[in-house]
C-alpha cells in the first residue's frame, strides 16, 4: 500500500507542473522536497519519477481515490496534503486554474 500511495502522492504533487508546463529541471528541487516530508526517497528517484510523469497518461481521480482510502478519517494528513500541493502551486506562475484543481481535489478528499 505504501508504494501505491507514494506513487499516488507523487502524480497529485507533480500535476500541477505537468498541467502548467512548468520547466521541470526548476521544480525537481521541491518535488524531491515535499515527496522526501512524506516518503523515504532518493533525489535521483524522485526526480526519475517526475520526468517520467512529465511524458504519461496518469487517472488523477483514481489516484486521489488511493490518497482518500489511505488517509480515510485522518484529517489532519489530508490538509497536509493540500498544504503541500498549495506549496507546489505557489512555487512558481500562477494559474487561474490551478487553484480550481486544488478545489476540485480539496472537495474529493473530504467528499461526505
């Protein structure tokens, strides 16, 4: 299980970047900071995994599915999840659609 969620955590950090086409030589540093919080994890790694994401199809839905059943009534790790993907947003240009995929994510982690 912990394999699939760190997968899962790193696809929801990095979608940000991919969806803004972010220059992601500059994001590694940040992507390998957030997902090291969380995980125990190599810079190589982890940066490996960001450029791979970078050229995949990946189900976003299907991985906040994964994060919502790991975390299930842990509030708490669910607004540091959002805190995280919010450092991910403001690290860099800011879209206006970025923060409507924040909410879009928000709203499905804490779904009633």
């Amino acid at each position: 299980m912990e394999k699939k969620m760190k997968k899962s955590m790193g696809v929801l950090l990095a979608h940000i970047i991919k969806v803004d086409h972010r220059d992601v030589e500059k994001s590694v540093p940040l992507f390998c900071d957030l997902m090291g919080q969380n995980f125990e994890c190599t810079h190589d790694e982890v940066k490996d995994f960001l450029y791979e994401l970078m050229d995949k199809e990946y189900d976003l839905d299907t991985h906040i599915e994964i994060i919502n059943d790991a975390l299930r009534e842990d509030k708490l790790s669910k607004f540091h999840v959002l805190e995280q993907l919010n450092h991910v947003i403001y690290s860099d240009k800011i879209a206006s659609h970025d923060y409507e995929i924040f909410e879009e994510i928000k709203n499905k982690l804490f779904a009633c």
